[in-house]
C-alpha cells in the first residue's frame, strides 16, 4: 500500500504556520519576500525563519523554503549569503524554478534537497526525468497535468517524488505565467508581487477601434471575465494517491488564519481517511460542504486534472459565505473559558462555531463574554478596536488555534 501524501500548508507568517501545524498539517512553505512568490502580506524574515525551523523541529515537521522567482542578475548577488544562512538552519528543502540558481545551490550547498517550483512548468515524464538528473528529489507538477499523466510521470520516474496542488487560487496564464500584472501596475507577478489583475472587474467602453474585436457576455455591471474559479479536489485524494503524488499542498499563504484552519482541518481528515484504507464518500462530501459554504471563494472546480478547460467565474470576483471569521482561539482557561483574539466582531447572542483541531465543530449561541483587560463583560467587541481580546464561555474544550465564525443574520 502506498504512504498516505504528505500534507503541505502556505505560511505568509509565524501565526498561520502554527495554525496549519495545530490542524495537521505535515509540513509548510514559506519564504523571505526577496526570493518567494509573495511579496505583499508575507511576515517572514530570516530571523522568523530560524523561529520557524525552531517550531517545526519541536512537533516533528517540515519547513519547505521557496526561492522560486523568475531571478534578474540582481537577485544573484544576495543569494549565497542567504543559501549559507538556510544551510546553517538545516531546512528540509528548498523550492526553485531557475536553473541558474539551481546551479548556484549545488555549488555551494551540494547536500541540499531540492524541490522543482510548479512555476517551472514541468508537465510530462521527459521533462520530470531531466530535472531529477540534475539533481531534484521531488516535483511540483504544472496544475495543468492531468491524472493520467500524473500517472505515466511516476512509471517513467518511480523514484521521483510527485507533488500536486489540491486546493486554492488558479492562474489565467500558464502555471503563473502573466504579465497583466506588471502591464497594468508596474508589479511584476513572476517576481512574487502580483496585483490580481486577473480578479478585476472589466468593462467594454466605446474609444479607439482596433484591428480586433472581443466579444464579452455581460450585463451593464461589467464581467469577471479573467476570474479563475478556484481548484478544490478533495473528492480526489484517493486517486492522486493511487497515481502516484506523494505530497498534496495547499495554496494561499495570502488568506487568513481562518482559511489555514478550514482547508487544512479538511483535508487532513480527507487524508486521515485515506490512510486507514477508508476513503467514505459520506465523510468527504461533508468535508466539501464545510469548504464549500463555510469560506468565501472564487467557486470550485477541479482544474486541469480531469482533462477540463479552466473554468472561470465570469458572474461575480467570489461566491459569498453566510459565515463570518470573527476570532481565533490563543489560551485554554482552567473551567469552561477560552481566550479568543477577536479578528471582526462578536456579539452576545450569535450563533458561533468553533473549528477545533482533531475535534468535532462546536456549536454554541454566545451568552457570556468579558474583556481581558479590564475583566468586565461586555456585550459586543470587534477587531482591530480597544478591545482585541476577550474571555468567552464554552461547555467543552477549546484548544489553542480554534477558529471562530459567526452566523452572519
């Protein structure tokens, strides 16, 4: 029987990697803002990477470095000093798409484990056979690829570790490759700084007549006509599984603690599942519900992996939650208390759920709550105000990292 695929979560900062290992994650990817593909809301430095490193140690997890840009001579200049600084920490891999620094990490890091980055477009056995002569222990397949080639990939290369991404944001272009970015805000998307502009809203207008005509469906509101619907195959895990992925990772180290929570608390079940043989449909159709209305999203679809065309959500930028982030968990208290770091709003009297690594969702109609400073109870509170934090009773434990969300009326 084939290992259950390792579970890997996106970490933008310390708190959402804490999250993701809290709910079961395996392993996360995290970089500095220098060499990942993510500029904007990413937290980490190469002091909070060796915090990070120092973390998963601990708990017996994986810390994945990206240095996946599309790198400029500029970029060279700073990378060995950064490689020595990884190789001292002792990370447990990194990501990359360019050859030039691929070659760099073998010169001066020959023992490094290295990862092929999805931006390099590997999409067929030749190609996977070349890189892994070249030195790379695992692959992050082009979502382009579909099952059956997954499948012929890992007969071509059976030693040759196969990851695939399971869940979160689709590109329009070819496996990251736009520049509308770039073209419309000076952000180049292939050196971590995209601005989305696939996600905008666009309208036809009269102006300038061109040499070619575009044809947009759309009522007077404009058209999302670039606004990829977002990939979610947990319905799938048994069969990336039985075609050879050995690692499923999870994109979005831009979304919040509550995502981390949701997704990986999802899909580690999913794979739980997996691993004792047990693969009900009952269980997994209850995991893509709670995906499904409990998160806001670009709606769902299952990518290139069937075969498909990539489907886009040309009636709206997402599809809307009637559920609310509003806190996560930070203290369990001795009795029935939890301390809870409020992120949007709480009040006496919603109707809460509480998402709990390895435990059942709690539900609970909010009937006390008092503030941490001033130890008196309150009737409402709200992120980001002078009260960020509060005392909430709860009839069952709360561990640290639950999440919260409110039944939005």
């Amino acid at each position: 029987m084939k290992r259950t695929p390792e579970l890997i979560a996106p970490a933008g900062n310390l708190e959402k990697m804490r999250t993701a290992f809290a709910f079961g994650a395996d392993a996360v990817y995290l970089g500095i803002p220098d060499f990942s593909l993510r500029v904007r809301v990413n937290d980490f430095t190469e002091a909070k990477i060796k915090e990070a490193v120092a973390m998963a140690r601990k708990l017996k997890k994986k810390v994945y470095v990206t240095i996946n840009i599309f790198a400029h001579n500029r970029h060279l200049e700073k990378l060995p000093r950064y490689l020595k600084n990884l190789q001292a920490l002792k990370v447990d891999g990194l990501i990359i798409s360019d050859p030039g620094i691929l070659a760099l990490i073998k010169k001066s890091w020959p023992e490094a484990i290295i990862h092929l980055s999805t931006q390099a477009n590997c999409t067929n056995w030749r190609a996977a056979e070349f890189w892994q002569k070249q030195g790379i222990k695992r692959i992050i397949l082009g979502r382009e690829v579909t099952l059956p080639e997954i499948k012929e990939i890992h007969e071509k290369c059976p030693k040759l570790e196969l990851e695939y991404f399971v869940h979160g944001a689709m590109c329009l272009a070819y496996s990251g490759r736009c520049f509308l970015s770039k073209q419309f805000t000076g952000r180049s998307g292939n050196l971590g700084d995209c601005a989305q502009s696939c996600r905008w809203q666009y309208f036809l207008r009269e102006g300038k007549e061109t040499d070619r005509e575009l044809e947009i469906v759309a009522e007077k509101h404009g058209t999302y006509l670039l606004n990829s619907k977002d990939l979610c195959l947990i319905k799938y895990l048994d069969k990336l599984a039985a075609a050879g992925v050995t690692a499923c990772k999870i994109e979005g180290r831009a979304k919040s603690v509550y995502y981390q929570a949701v997704v990986v608390n999802a899909y580690r079940q999913a794979l739980n599942q997996l691993s004792i043989n047990n693969f009900q449909f009952s269980i997994i159709d209850k995991l893509y519900k709670e995906l499904n209305t409990r998160l806001v999203h670009r709606g769902y679809s299952t990518g290139f992996l069937l075969g498909d065309k990539g489907k886009q959500n040309i009636a709206a930028s997402h599809e809307k939650s009637d559920w609310e982030f509003c806190g996560q968990a930070r203290k369990a208290l001795r009795g029935r208390g939890v301390l809870v770091r409020v992120h949007n709003t709480l009040k006496i009297g919603d109707e809460l759920e509480i998402v709990r690594p390895y435990l059942p969702v709690l539900k609970i109609k909010l009937a006390k709550m008092s503030a941490v400073i001033t130890k008196k109870a309150i009737t409402e509170a709200h992120g980001g105000d002078k009260i960020p934090e509060v005392i909430i009773e709860t009839r069952e434990t709360v561990p640290v990292w639950s999440v919260l969300r409110r039944k939005i009326k």
